[in-house]
C-alpha cells in the first residue's frame, strides 16, 4: 500500500484554504487527536500522532496513536480489540490538531475500562476545588481480565 505524502507548509493560504495535507506537528514531532463516537459526538479520547501513526491511520482507515508513555506505536484494540474504525477524519484550520470519528469495536476506547476516557467532570463554580464527580459509573469491560499484569500506559 502506497504511503500517504503530507506536503511541504509553504503559505498560510495553502495550509488554509488549500486542498493539501500539511499537518504541523510540535517540537516533539506529535500532533494532538480528539477522537469521538460517530454515532453519538461522544468525546470518548485525546491522544497522539507521529508522521508514522497518521499514515497508517490513513491506509488502515483505524487509529493509530502514538503512546507517550511507552514512545511506541499504539494501533488502538490490537490488544483489547476494541478497535476504532475511523469514519471520518478531520484536521483544523491550521492543520494542527486531528479530530477521528470513529465505530468502536466492543463499546469501550478507556483502558481503565469506561466506554470514554472523559468518565470524571471537575466539579466547577461553587463547588470548585471540591473532588471529581463520576459521569460514569459502569466499566465496559475488565482491565486485568484484558491487559493482565501489563504495564498500565500511564505514567504518573
């Protein structure tokens, strides 16, 4: 399968209003993903891409991340399986953040095993300051049913 090119930033025009794909990565070479549910608009995930992880998740019409925590390579379910097909991608209007609507496969994308990882609301106004609230409250699936003793991907 041929790899996707991205093209040379060249004009606040091009990269605007231009039918070229010039993302802008950061100084670490990663451009940030808010990835939602096709269906609903659910916010289920925000990750990472590299050059390497957006051209697969381009040919692979899956996402593809790049895992900070680990620096490697992260296809999205290929140990859970809770895949997420891509639907729809999009980039903004400086092409520098990657917004994936996706189907996924299992009903989950948290590896802590919530249907999103956005499952706590900081509790704002009079309540600010106070602890986090549960959104929700049931898990989709196992985490060491899943993962075992594998290292958690979070650092803390």
């Amino acid at each position: 399968m041929n790899q996707p090119e991205f093209a040379e930033r060249t004009s606040i025009e091009q990269v605007e209003e231009g039918l070229e794909l010039a993302p802008k990565f950061d100084e670490h070479g990663l451009i940030p993903v808010i990835t939602t549910d096709f269906e609903s608009g659910e916010v289920l995930m925000q990750g990472y891409m590299n050059t390497e992880a957006l051209r697969k998740t381009i040919e692979l019409a899956e996402a593809v991340y790049w895992s900070r925590s680990r620096e490697c390579l992260w296809h999205k379910g290929a140990t859970s399986g809770l895949v997420q097909t891509v639907r729809e991608m999009r980039i903004d209007d400086d092409q520098d953040c990657i917004w994936l609507r996706v189907d996924v496969q299992g009903g989950a994308s948290c590896h802590v095993g919530y249907r999103s990882c956005f499952y706590r609301a900081v509790r704002i106004g009079t309540q600010a300051g106070q602890s986090l609230e549960f959104r929700e409250t049931e898990k989709v699936f196992d985490p060491q049913a899943v993962y075992g003793d594998a290292p958690n991907p979070t650092k803390l």
